[in-house]
C-alpha cells in the first residue's frame, strides 16, 4: 500500500515537473541550457526512487523547493537581460555626448518603458568619464605602478561608479547592483570610443573595445596592473564589496555569470562591425604589448618614410640639411621613447612568463620583442636589433652625417677585450688601476665639499676609488699622439679594469646583482666624466678634465664655434659618447671575463644614463642607508635585550652598540639632510623628479628603501635608541659625536662606521654578524697581510710602496688612527 502511494506521489510531482518546465523554457531557453545540472540531478535520483521504491515524501517535497529556486533565478536572469535592453536602445546611440547621461530624454521622456531604475535619476556617477583624447600616449612614471607603462586608454577606463561599492546586506541585490554599475560604464566606455574613432577607424575601435572589455575582467578579479589613483580606489572599493566565503558574490561567480553578456551589451549597438569577443585568457602585460606595438610600429614607419624622403640628399654623408635634421630629431625622440617603453612592458612580459600558470597553457617567445613579432601584423617587418643598438636605430649614418661619422671609431668586436695596458697606451707611466679597498667612507662631510662642485652631494666610496687609467698621467707630449681612436682606447683600459676589479669585489657565487649594479653604476659615471657633469673633483679628476678638453680640442676644435655644427665642446663631447659607448660598456664586460667567464654577463641599466649623477648617487647612497640601518636595529635589539625582553644598557657590551649606533645615526642625518636640501633645489631640472618629494623618490629609486619615510626615519631611530639605551647619557654622546666627526672630517683614512662594523658580511651571512667594536686595528692587521700597492714613477721607472709607507710621507702613521678610533674616544 504504501509503496502505491509513494508511486502516484511520483506521478503527480512528475506532471508539475513537465509544466514548470515548459513555463521555464517559455521565458528563457538559453537560461535552461546553463542550469540543466541541478535539474538533471533531482530528475536522475528520482528515477532511482521508481527503481528502488524506497524514496519517502521528503525527498520529492526537497525536488519541489529546487524547482521553485530555480524559476526565482531564472526570473532574476530575465530581468537582467531584459533590463540592459530596456536601458540601451539602439537608436540612442546618435544622441550621446561625452558627458551627458545615456538617453536622449527630449526624444524618450521619463516614460517608465523607456527607463529603468538607473537609466536617468541613478546616472550621475557616470560624469566622471570624459570624452577620450585622440592621442595613444603611454604612462609610464606614474605613482605605485611599480615599474610599468599603461595604455592611456587604460587610464581613462571608465569606472568611477565602482570606487564607493557598498554591500546592502542582500548578495542578490549586491550582484545585481555590481552588475548596473559595471554594464552602464561599460556602455558608456563604448560610445566614447566610438565617439573617438566613429566612421574612421572600425578596427581601432573594435581593438579598444576588446581591450576596455578584457581590463574589466582584471579590475573585477583584481589582477589589473594600474594601481593608481582612482584604479586603486575601485580595487580596494572590490575587495570589500566580495566576499570571499560567498557563491554568489565572489569575481569567478559573478564573470561567469555576466561576463559574456557584458560582451554583447557593449557591443549591441556596433554589431554591424563584426567585432568579435576576444580570448580572455590571455594576460594583460601582452594585450598591452600588442597595442603598444600596434600603435608604435606604425608611427614607427610613418616616421622613417618622412626621414627617408628628407634625407634623400645625403646619400654621400654630406652636412645635413635642415629638413633632414629636424626629422633625424624627431625620429630619435620617438625611438628613445619608444625604447624606454617597451623595455619597461618587457621586464613585466618576462615575469608574466617565467612565473604564472599562463605558460602552462600556451608556450609564448622568451622576450617581448619576439612577442610582438609573431604577434602583431604591424611589427612583422621592423628589424628591433639596430633600433636598440644606434642612436637612430638603422638611419644612423643617415642622421649623423659626415660630421657625426668622424666622431665614432671603428673597432672590430675582439679587439676591445684584447687591448693590453702595456703595448696599446701612449703614456709612459704604465698604471694599472689599484684593488678596490675593503673599507672606505662615504665622503659627506664639509671639508669635502672643496672636492665637489656644489654642496650637497655625497661621494660613494667606489666613486673615490675609480679607475680613470692613463687619463690623469698624461703629459703634454702624450696628449698630442692622442688621436681620436687612442683617445677611446685610453678610456677602454680604464672602464675594463674598473669592471673587472668591481666583479672580484661583489661578484659571489649565487647572487651577482649587487656587482652587475655597481658596473652600471660606474659605466654611467664614465659618462659624466666624457661629457664634463662629474661632480667629484678631487686633483686626478681635475686631472683628467683638463686632459679630456685638450684633446678633444685638439682633434675636434675645428667644428665648435659660431655657425658650427657644435656650439660647445662639452656638446660635441656628449655626442662622442652617444656614438661610442656601447664600446665602453662591452670593454666592462670583458673586465668582467678576465675575472670569471663562467659567470653570466652584466645587462646595461639603460634608465641610468637618462637620470643626473647627484640623483643616482643620492639613490646610492639611501640604498647603502637602509641596508645599515637594518644591520644597527638587529645589532641594538641582539645586544641590548634580554630574553625577558628588558634593556641590558647596563651591559658594556650593549653600551659599545649604543654608542656607535648613536654616532652612526648622527652621521646619517647629517648627511640626509645637506643631500635633501640639493634635491630640493635640484628637482625641478630632472623632470622624473621635479613633481616628488625626498621620500617618494628614494622609495622609487633606491634598492630596500621602499618601505622607508625618511621625514620619520631619524625620529624613529632615536625613539629604539632611548627604548634600548636608556641608560646613556645622550648630552655625553652628542659632544663625542662632535668629536669624532671633526676627527673623521680631517683624516683622509676615516673609515666608515658600517663597513668597519663589518656590515658586508653581515649581509653575506645572516647568521654570521660581526662583532661592532668599531676598532680600526682590525682593519690594520689587515692591511699588514695585504698591503694595498700603490704606483709611484721615479726616474721614468714602475715602484711599488705599501699604504705604510704612503702613511709616513703624509706625515701619519696607524698609531694615530688607532688612537683616534671610535673605540679609545669613547
């Protein structure tokens, strides 16, 4: 009996099945088709209850509350459609301005089946979004981009109204509520696009809708990679708005929900164009590589056929006209640009590559430029290798003419790493470059601003000792044999040897970033010092200044002056450098062979040579800044806490630490803040700069500082100094501090406080931190086992003293510094 009832149930549930079935399917049949799962599932197991015989009432009334779910979504799926419809007539699309709301309301009115909740009263959020320049620039020294260049399209992405995304405690309402919001900036996003192409350029149009589309998929899951102003508002704006525990109110639910009809609602009105939905999986650094290259490789070619037709007349490498300069000018601008660019978007792309899930699925080409020659129709064509190798890219000889050619020597590629120092220089003091020293300060204080240009500027320890050759010895006879040629081989033997002495220096093992950066660091260097921007002026750069300006006077006198090709010498000098420096650069990596050729080679840092020497070296110089201050926090909280966590300042061990980290922090602050007073009046002539105060720039530019504010750094160091030792005396130590820098300003052997501390291998080993005596007879034993060699001519002949001997004729010996060291002041 039982089993009988159980099967009429069946039946009847089963007639109520097929009706509200043919209901649903009556109000959306492509809606069924996404749901058959759930439906497919009760309609399975019910089968099994008729085959068994042993389901009960509760699981047919469980089926009933399914079904009923399911026709409250699918009228939730019919508004949504029906909805976008309503709002976005076809027709409207005539009526639309750049700041005004979708619809024409003199044509519709305020009739309710003309508008929905959101199409007129709810649209204010909307103004925001301006009418798009015609231009395709690229951004890329934005604030918090961390190293990338954006479309200007992606900048002016329409989606203010997702900055200030509130949940209403409802996750249907809130899906619903994302979904206007997206949908009418997306729709709105299309028709400025349009109204910026219209009937000119349909596959522009349709490429910017594709890729306005694509970057709402990365700002809805949060992997867009513009993280500036309102973009890291609606980021953040998201982040709360989803839920991370939620089925219905998470990126993945609500993309794959709307995402498709997103598609369709931006491109309904332009359907006619044949736009077609692009593939979503692809990453956005190459969507934005394919329209950087899309946009450039065509400038690219419309600029050299101008060049072409200009220069025409050269052909002989005569002067240059001046139709033809001002189109070499404009040409080496945009490649510049260019160059910059898409060395940024590559750093990126190779990321991108090397670290997501991406490469899993499709193999892509190791390097960008690869990337947008497989990919991009405009790019197939263009050589990439003379465009990052010359000034001008192929049209070198083109620009350059007769008068630029002379200036560039010809050497062939072997033979820059096998000029030797005692055969192929003309002076007759053959000097090689000394070791670079273990232990050497920072040079910021007063005293030694009668070696530097301006006040201001602190002198890195491998600026001090950088290797300038033969330059600074050449004789008035020397100077005469050297011709153009012997003048680029002098400054080879110069830059081999400063590489190769850098590499052995910083050079390990598992890590060689630290010595790649110090070459590019010195390479940059050699090129304020060709051009005459060097700011240390100690007596061998004077030296070597004087020397330089000679001989380029010498051979290339004849075209400075008045009506002359070069105004300045130190013009001329700087295009000199232009056309020879990748010889320079290639000269430090053979350095860098000689040391170790298992080793990989350097790559050039290319952004340095664009930024002023006083703002590279400030750079440095905070970098070498955080590095030492993490190593006197760890030191003062290893040596001056207990296990309880109480100061041990009574410990003299600990009291040692306080002391030098007090003198260190002194130091530090002086140094600060005479290098940010220069920033200051500095900025506004390095237009990378000239809009950022001290903290942002160093935050951006120096290595470990990122997380640093320098306007609080020094206040936050005394507060851990008086935390840790509370028991020093601070007026006691701020006269030592006096003191000592009096003493370390005279003595030309001052070591730096963190480098005798031993700071290098602190870095090399964490485990392993050196004691912080501060004694420089540490560093005496050292150079007793060592001794640095020093050149000395005497009567035309090599000799060799030690730094002892050195000491004794300047009327000083390692008695004195040891007397003088932190320790026994103290």
């Amino acid at each position: 009996m039982k089993g009988k009832m159980n099967m009429c149930l069946f039946f009847f549930y089963s007639i109520l099945y097929v009706v509200l079935c043919t209901y649903v399917l009556g109000i959306s049949e492509e809606y069924l088709k996404e749901r058959p799962q759930g439906l497919n599932v009760e309609t399975n197991n019910n089968n099994n209850n008729n085959n068994n015989n042993n389901s009960n009432s509760n699981d047919a009334m469980s089926f009933v509350n399914e079904v009923i779910r399911f026709i409250e979504n699918e009228k939730d799926d019919k508004e949504d459609k029906k909805v976008k419809i309503i709002s976005r007539p076809v027709e409207n699309t005539l009526h639309r301005y750049p700041v005004s709301s979708f619809l024409n309301i003199k044509k519709y009115g305020r009739k309710g089946e003309y508008l929905n909740r959101n199409s007129f009263v709810q649209r204010s959020y909307i103004r925001g979004c301006k009418g798009k320049r015609s231009t395709h620039t690229w951004i890329c020294e934005n604030k918090g981009n961390n190293n990338i260049c954006i479309p200007d399209r992606r900048v002016q992405l329409c989606i203010t109204a997702l900055q200030d995304l509130k949940n209403s405690g409802s996750e249907t309402t809130d899906r619903k509520l994302l979904r206007d919001k997206v949908f009418d900036s997306a729709m709105y996003e299309t028709d400025l696009l349009w109204n910026k192409y219209g009937f000119r350029g349909f596959d522009d149009f349709c490429d910017d809708v594709k890729n306005s589309y694509l970057d709402y998929k990365d700002v809805i899951f949060g992997t867009d990679l513009d993280k500036n102003n309102i973009s890291k508002l609606v980021e953040e704006s998201l982040k709360r708005f989803f839920k991370k525990d939620s089925s219905v109110l998470n990126p993945t639910a609500w993309w794959r929900r709307y995402g498709t009809r997103l598609w369709k609602t931006m491109i309904q009105p332009y359907a006619h164009l044949g736009c077609r939905k692009p593939d979503e999986n692809e990453p956005q650094i190459n969507r934005w590589i394919l329209e950087w290259g899309k946009y450039n490789c065509r400038l690219m070619k419309e600029k050299e056929k101008l060049l072409t037709g200009e220069c025409s007349v050269n052909r002989k490498k005569s002067d240059c006209s001046t139709g033809c300069n001002n189109e070499c000018y404009t040409y080496r601008s945009l490649i510049n640009r260019q160059r910059y660019e898409v060395s940024i978007l590559g750093k990126k792309y190779i990321k991108v590559v090397r670290y997501t899930i991406f490469r899993r699925k499709i193999v892509q080409p190791d390097n960008a430029l690869d990337f947008l020659k497989l990919n991009c129709s405009e790019c197939k064509d263009i050589d990439f290798k003379p465009f990052f190798e010359f000034e001008y890219g192929k049209y070198e000889e083109k620009c350059m003419c007769q008068s630029y050619i002379d200036l560039k020597i010809q050497f062939k590629n072997n033979d820059i790493c096998s000029f030797n120092a005692q055969t192929d220089t003309v002076s007759s003091d053959k000097r090689f470059c000394l070791e670079k020293k273990e232990f050497k300060p920072w040079k910021c204080d007063k005293n030694s601003f009668e070696t530097v240009h301006h006040k201001g500027v602190c002198v890195s320890p491998r600026r001090q000792g950088f290797c300038l050759g033969n330059l600074n010895y050449l004789l008035n006879d020397d100077i005469y044999n050297v011709h153009n040629s012997q003048l680029l081989i002098e400054i080879i033997m110069a830059s081999k040897q400063e590489g190769k002495l850098l590499w052995k220096k910083h050079g390990t093992i598992l890590d060689n970033q630290n010595a790649c950066k110090y070459i590019n660091d010195s390479y940059v260097d050699y090129k304020d010092i060709v051009i005459g921007n060097d700011l240390w002026n100690d007596n061998n750069s004077i030296k070597v200044q004087n020397n330089l300006n000679l001989i380029f006077e010498r051979n290339f006198g004849y075209k400075v002056g008045r009506n002359k090709l070069f105004k300045t010498i130190k013009e001329l000098k700087n295009v000199w450098w232009i056309l020879n420096r990748n010889k320079v650069w290639e000269s430090m990596r053979c350095g860098i062979d000689e040391v170790d050729q298992r080793r990989k080679t350097c790559e050039r840092i290319d952004e340095l040579e664009n930024m002023p020497q006083f703002f590279r070296w400030f750079s440095q110089w905070a970098h070498f800044f955080c590095k030492e201050k993490e190593y006197w926090e760890l030191k003062l909280n290893d040596k001056c806490t207990g296990n309880n966590g109480k100061s041990l300042c009574q410990d003299k061990t600990c009291q040692n630490v306080c002391t030098n980290m007090n003198y260190w922090t002194y130091t530090r602050k002086l140094a600060y803040e005479i290098q940010s007073v220069k920033y200051d009046k500095d900025r506004k002539l390095f237009s990378l700069a000239k809009d950022k105060n001290v903290t942002t720039f160093l935050k951006e530019n120096a290595k470990n500082c990122s997380n640093i504010d320098f306007t609080k750094i020094f206040d936050q160091l005394d507060k851990l100094f008086k935390e840790r030792c509370s028991c020093m005396d601070t007026q006691v130590l701020e006269v030592k501090n006096k003191e000592m820098l009096s003493i370390d300003s005279n003595s030309e052997d001052a070591t730096d406080i963190s480098e005798k501390n031993g700071e290098e291998e602190l870095y090399v080993n964490h485990n392993s931190v050196s004691v912080a005596s501060g004694n420089k007879e540490i560093e005496k034993s050292k150079d007793e086992k060592q001794p640095e060699k020093e050149a000395k001519q005497t009567n035309g002949t090599l000799t060799v003293r030690t730094d002892k001997d050195s000491d004794r004729n300047k009327g000083k010996d390692t008695a004195t510094d040891t007397k003088n060291s932190p320790e026994n002041l103290k």
